[in-house]
C-alpha cells in the first residue's frame, strides 16, 4: 500500500474508533436517562393514582372511567382499566409523539430498563399501571443516529483532507523516487532541485551528496583502472625489453665465445708462431705483447660471458649456473664466506623463472657486496609449495632506508623481475641482522 493509502486508512480507523467510543458514551448516557424518566414518571403517576383510589376507593367503574378519560395520556406509562372479570374497559391513547416509528429491538434491549407495573383496585375495577420506555429510547436511537452521521461525515472529510495533505506533501517524493530511477538506470550526473519542507529538503541534499560520491568513486574507480592499464602496458613493455635485452645478452656472449675467443686465439696462436720464428729482439718483444694481451683479452671474454648469460641456463640447469656463479665470486672474493644449498629441481624449470631467479640472485649479492659489509653470504634454492623459491642471505649491516628513493634500483629492479614472472617478492633484515631476500616465482 501507498503511503497516502496507509495514512487514510489510519485517520479512517481513528475516526470510527473515536465515533465508536462516542456512541459508546452515548447509549450508556441514553439507557441512564432512560431508567431515570421511566422511575420518574411511574413514581409520579403511581402516586398521583394511589391518591385518586384513597379519596375514591368506592367509586363504581363509570365514575373511573369517566375520570380516566379525561386524565388522558401519561408520559411513559400505560394505563390499563380491567372489570371485575379480568376484562379490558379502557385503555390509555397511544402517544402522539414521533407515531409511527419505534427504535430497532437491539438498541431497546440494550437501553430500556426493566418494565416497572403496579395495579390499584376500585370497588368493580382494577387498575393497571405499567412503564413505557419506546419515547425516550427513540429520542435516544435517533440522538444516536445523528452522531453517526456526524461521525460520517466527519470521517469524509477527514479523510479527503489527510488524502490532500498527504498528496501535497509526498509531492516532492515523486521528484526523488524519478531521480533514483535515473541514477539506476546510469545516469548518475542526476542531480535533486530544492524539494519543499523539512525532510524532504534533506532528502534531496542527501541524494545529491550521495550522487556526487558515487561519480567521484567512479571517475576514481576510471582513473585508477586506466593508471593499472597503463601500469600493466608498462610492465609488458618493461618485460619485452627485459627479454629482448637478454636475448641481445645471449647473442653477444654467442658472439663473444664464436667470433671473438676464436680471433683472440687466433691472434695468440700468430704471436705464438712469431716467437718460434725467431728474429731481432725488437720483433721477439713485440710477438710476446702480442701474445700476453692476447691472453689476458681471452680471460677477460671467457669473464664476460658468464655475465652476459650464464651458460647452464641453456640447458635449463639453474642450480649449476648459480653454483658457478658462487664459485666465481668466491674466488673473486677470498675474505667472505659464501655457502650455496639447493633442493631437487624439476628439469626443466623454465626460461623466464629460471632467468629472472639468476638474475634476483645476481642483484641480491652485487648489492651485500657492495653495501653491506658482509662476511658470510648464503644462496638458498629449492622448491616450496609447488612454487621455485630463491633465497640470499647475508650478515651486514641491514637495509638501506632510502633503498627506494630515485636513483637506486636494484631492489625495483628485483620485485619488477619477479611480478613480470607473477611471482612474489620480499626484502627484510633478517633475525640475525643482515638482509634477507626471498622470491617465489611459479614454474612453467
């Protein structure tokens, strides 16, 4: 239902049962007057007769009768003369007040009170005096029926009034439920113009206050999934690049162990041939730089390659490849103790989390050599969880509270590796002091 219907029906039931109680009050008020009137008139018209009967005792039925005749009617009572058999001589005229009409059964019955009868005895004749309460309780059903007229009509009005009023001042509701439809439908640029009264101007404030946070959510909600495209877009292109530049990595330590090993040995190899030709001293000298060079040129490749692109990553072997990588900086880096474990691996586990896991474990040492001042470096790899776990462990100083800061950027440089792989990334000091680098990358 309605509002404007729930309201009529509830003025409609306080109404009728206002009226009720009224009608209530006055039928209890009716029955009262009822029984006073009757008592009255009885008592007046039984003590006016016992008189009559005291002074007259032995007069004859004519002289009674004649006497009643002339008395006439008696409010509210019935006057009836009997003979010596029991027969009716006279009988008192019907009263000429409202003729015709009488009150329904069930209002009589719940205002008339209980008949009162007397009789008075004459020397032939008797007397029968008996109350009659129709008169008043009609004037009380027609007092009644006018009540509930008025009630009616109050009832009417009353409710063609509330119905008014209630349509006048839900008027501005239909401006809101219109606005809210809008805003369901999309439209959320929909705003409320000044609504009349109290409740319904702060209504319309709320809804437009409610409207406004909802299209500064969604332009934020816009923004923020174009600023994620545009994140997602440079972290594709950031990992194109990573795998272009270590596939140009991988073709220049090709190129570097094919071409230029070979003509750094070739160039030795002549030097070599010259030294056993003999000749002047100044040619024997210039054959042996030639050759020295030549030799410390084909250390500094065969160095190199292994940075570029570890060789055991092409035979998807990354546990050999980080060995020879501790390996390599243990000999490189006499004072510190470097330690390096690592579980069954699954052959074989993959291009990208294999390179990205070499290349975290890469970063990770560079920087404990670098800034930390470590004397023990730990390399962990294994498998956890179905999942490739790189772990580097070291003894220094702790992190660097300005890691973050413009400028540096190894640790980015390792959390971009392992969300390119969709892994997870996390750097701490460890319990120990020291830094802690663990990476879980999935295998392909």
């Amino acid at each position: 239902m309605s509002l404007r219907l729930q309201l009529n029906l509830l003025v409609a039931a306080l109404i009728a049962v206002f009226t009720a109680a009224l009608i209530a009050f006055r039928i209890d008020d009716a029955r009262r007057s009822v029984r006073e009137e009757i008592e009255a008139a009885n008592i007046v018209a039984t003590q006016l007769l016992s008189y009559f009967v005291e002074t007259y005792a032995q007069t004859s039925r004519p002289v009674v009768l004649h006497s009643l005749e002339r008395l006439g009617r008696v409010r509210a009572t019935e006057l009836t003369l009997r003979d010596a058999n029991g027969d009716v001589v006279y009988r008192s005229p019907s009263s000429p007040y409202k003729v015709g009409r009488d009150a329904p059964h069930w209002y009589a019955a719940l205002v008339s009170p209980a008949p009162r009868r007397s009789e008075l005895r004459f020397a032939d004749s008797v007397l029968e005096i008996e109350s009659n309460a129709s008169r008043a309780v009609l004037d009380g059903w027609d007092d009644t029926v006018h009540l509930l007229q008025i009630g009616a009509v109050a009832m009417l009005l009353g409710n063609l009034l509330v119905f008014w009023l209630v349509g006048r001042t839900t008027r501005p509701f239909r401006h809101i439920v219109r606005g809210l439809e809008e805003m369901q439908a999309g439209a959320y640029h929909t705003r409320l113009a000044g609504l009349p009264g109290k409740e319904a101007g702060a209504i319309a404030r709320a809804f437009n206050r409610a409207a406004q946070a909802i299209e500064d959510n969604l332009d934020a909600r816009r923004e923020a999934a174009e600023a994620a495209s545009r994140l997602e877009q440079s972290r594709e292109l950031a990992a194109a690049v990573q795998d272009r530049v270590e596939e140009e990595r991988r073709q220049i330590a090709r190129e570097l162990h094919d071409e230029t090993a070979q003509g750094i040995t070739a160039i030795r190899s002549l030097a070599q041939a010259l030294l056993r030709r003999g000749g002047d001293d100044t040619v024997r000298e210039a054959a042996q730089l030639i050759a020295a060079t030549a030799g410390r040129l084909y250390d500094a490749t065969h160095e190199l390659i292994p940075r570029l692109h570890p060789p055991g990553l092409d035979a998807q072997d990354l546990g050999a490849a980080i060995e020879d990588a501790v390996l390599a900086w243990r000999q490189q880096h006499s004072g510190i103790a470097f330690g390096f474990v690592h579980g069954d691996l699954p052959r074989p586990v993959g291009e990208r989390p294999a390179l990205a896991a070499y290349r975290i474990v890469q970063e990770a040492v560079t920087n404990a050599l670098r800034h930390s001042g470590a004397r023990r470096i730990q390399v962990a790899l294994g498998v956890v969880d179905g999942q490739l776990q790189v772990e580097v462990r070291d003894d220094g100083c702790g992190l660097d509270e300005e890691r973050d800061r413009a400028g540096h950027y190894g640790v980015r440089g390792m959390r971009e590796r392992a969300r390119a792989c969709g892994g997870e990334f996390d750097i701490g000091n460890g319990e120990d002091g020291g830094v802690r680098v663990r990476v879980r990358l999935p295998l392909e």
